[in-house]
C-alpha cells in the first residue's frame, strides 16, 4: 500500500537537510469531507487482512474510526495502555464502549521497553531522535494486517516575528513515515493527508481561512480549530490531550537519564529537523 498517493509527500534527509517534496493535485479537490471518505474507501479496497487503526484517545484516530463506522466498513481500534495514558486511553475506551467495539488492548510497561535492545536498535532503524512514537511502531508491528495511524493532519503554526502562518512539519513524525517506508508497518499514517487534494481541501476550509485572516484571535496554531473541520465529517466530542509521555515525565523524572534515552538524546543535532513553508506558498505549490 502506498504511504501517500502516488508518494505525493515526501520527506527525507535529517537534521538541517530534512525537507519535503510535495506534488501538486491531479484534479480539482472536493471539500474536505469528501477527500477523507474517497481516501477511506480506496485504503480499504487495497488493504491487506484485518484494518487497524492506532487509537490514542485523540481527535485524529478517532475520526477515522468515524469515518469507518460511517462507511460500515470494519476496523479495529488498538489501545495502547503503558500506565501514564490513562486520562487518553479513557476517551479511547468510552468510544469503543459506545459503538460496541472491541479493541485489541496492549499493555505496554513502557520503561521496560526504554531499557530494552528492541527500543535502541528501532530508535537507530528509523532515525529517531526522540521516545514519543517508539513504543507505537513497535506495536504496529506485532499487527498481521494493515495499520492506518492518524498522523497526517496538516498543522499550522503563526510566527509573530514573521506575522505569517506556516505549515511545519517536524522530523519526529517523520520516523513513522520511514516505518511505514521500511515495510515495518503495512498500511498508511496519512488518511487525513493522503492526496495533494485532501491537503488542499483542508487548507481552503472556511475555519482554516478564518484562522489565516485572523478572525480566531490569539489562536497561534490550527489545533484549536481541528475539531471544527472534523465535526463537518462526524461530531467529536472536545477533549483534553495529554500524550501520557508529558505525565510520564513528571512522574519519572529520571527517565531522561536512562541509558538508551541519553543515547537517543545524542542522535538529536544531527538528525532532528524541520520543514516550514508559508500557507500561501504551500497552496500555490499544491495547486502547480
């Protein structure tokens, strides 16, 4: 299965080579909704064995999950449960108890796995610089089927001293890209980005224009505007998000001193980078 369409979006290099390559669209978008169903049913129709979906408890993989009880197309959430996530998780199993489901719960003792061989050897596969997604692709990969993750929003971030707004995309999420790259993990992180026309269909969202022209004042990233494009494909109830890795941290706070974190610390001024480019830009690129 292809990451991104046609492998339309592109990362690659690190550190202060990281950048991405971006195609334009092939045809004219539908809205926003539309794009994420149309991405939704052609996933499932070149999906491989049981479709999984990485559920956090956030906005993201819960819209997908959505979008496929809408479908009446059959997937299954996959809990994550390493102790510190319990005020995420919690979201995560309401919904499944609402709708039914039944998850695939994994259990996870998460400094265990920080002090293990698998952690540092997968840290050194996928280029990563930080913990936040290891213990992920490590369960994605115990999955015999496709996995989708929701990964692939499309954030905006304003710059004061710039007085713009830009796309910023980090090298962090890029590792479950590369996973994906590596046929660690089969299936996509992009449903919600996965066409140059969904991309597109996002950034012309009436919301996202409000938010470029300054009408959610004091709103300095896309975040808090997310569940407004959302709830045009399926209400989304609102929500707190604790990842469990900053509770973790405050809980554990020796975790930074631990060996293969001091390790992975170290991978950081060579491989950590950013790729930034201006709304209007991004949609002229988009569009040419």
């Amino acid at each position: 299965m292809e990451i991104t369409k046609n492998n339309f979006f592109r990362p690659s290099g690190i550190g202060k080579n990281f950048t991405i390559e971006i195609d334009p669209i092939t045809r004219s978008p539908l809205s926003y909704r539309e794009e994420v169903i149309r991405n939704a049913k052609e996933i499932w129709n070149n999906k491989e064995g049981t479709l999984y979906c990485m559920y956090s408890g956030g906005i993201d993989s819960e819209i997908i999950l959505e979008i496929y009880k809408h479908l009446d197309l059959p997937i299954i959430p996959v809990i994550m449960d390493f102790k510190y996530n319990k005020m995420d998780i919690n979201h995560a199993f309401a919904w499944c108890n609402k709708n039914s489901v039944k998850p695939v719960v994994v259990n996870i003792d998460i400094i265990n796995f920080i002090n293990s061989k698998v952690f540092l050897d997968l840290a050194i596969e996928v280029g990563a610089s930080e913990f936040a997604y290891l213990h992920g692709i490590y369960t994605a990969m115990s999955l015999s089927g496709t996995v989708l993750w929701g990964l692939n929003d499309i954030p905006l971030i304003y710059s004061p001293k710039e007085q713009k707004w830009n796309y910023k995309f980090r090298h962090s999420p890029s590792i479950v890209h590369r996973a994906y790259e590596k046929k660690l993990i089969h299936g996509t992180h992009a449903l919600l980005g996965w066409t140059p026309e969904t991309m597109l269909s996002y950034l012309l969202d009436e919301d996202v224009k409000k938010l470029i022209d300054g009408k959610y004042p004091n709103y300095l990233t896309s975040k808090r505007i997310k569940r407004n494009i959302y709830n045009n494909i399926h209400p989304i109830e609102n929500r707190p998000k604790y990842t469990g890795f900053e509770y973790l941290l405050t809980q554990r706070t020796d975790i930074l001193e631990l060996p293969n974190m001091v390790k992975i610390k170290e991978f950081e001024n060579g491989i950590s980078g950013e790729f930034k480019i201006e709304y209007h830009d991004l949609i002229e690129r988009l569009k040419n």
